[in-house]
C-alpha cells in the first residue's frame, strides 16, 4: 500500500519485492475489497485521511 500511495508503478514493486504482477494486482484487489474502494486513487484518498486522522489525535493542542 505505502509503494501505491507513494507513486510506485505495479512493475517497479514487483520487481523490488521479486515478485510478479500478477500477485500485486492479487494483494491490491484483496486490499481494495477489505477497505471497499475500488482504485488506486480512492486508496490515496483512504491513506490520507487516515493520516490526516491520526496526526490530528496525535496533536496535545486538540486534546482537551
């Protein structure tokens, strides 16, 4: 998910995981049914929100 998210091509993370595409696209469909979303770019949608989420608990100043 990180190697999506941070621009890497299926073919480049294959490669750097020896792995095939085949098996990404594998893992991404299996990730996209988990979290209900349907492309990439609803996965970076889905990633920043949740970063955007924690960094935001993680803040002392908006804790009360």
């Amino acid at each position: 998910m990180q190697c999506i998210v941070g621009g890497k091509s299926r073919k480049e993370i294959a490669e750097e995981l020896f792995i095939t595409s085949n098996t990404i696209k594998t893992h991404l469909h299996n990730l996209y049914g988990k979290l209900d979303i349907h492309s990439e770019s609803e996965l970076k949608k889905f990633v920043a929100r949740r970063e955007k989420m924690l960094s935001t608990a993680d803040d002392p100043a908006l804790v009360s």
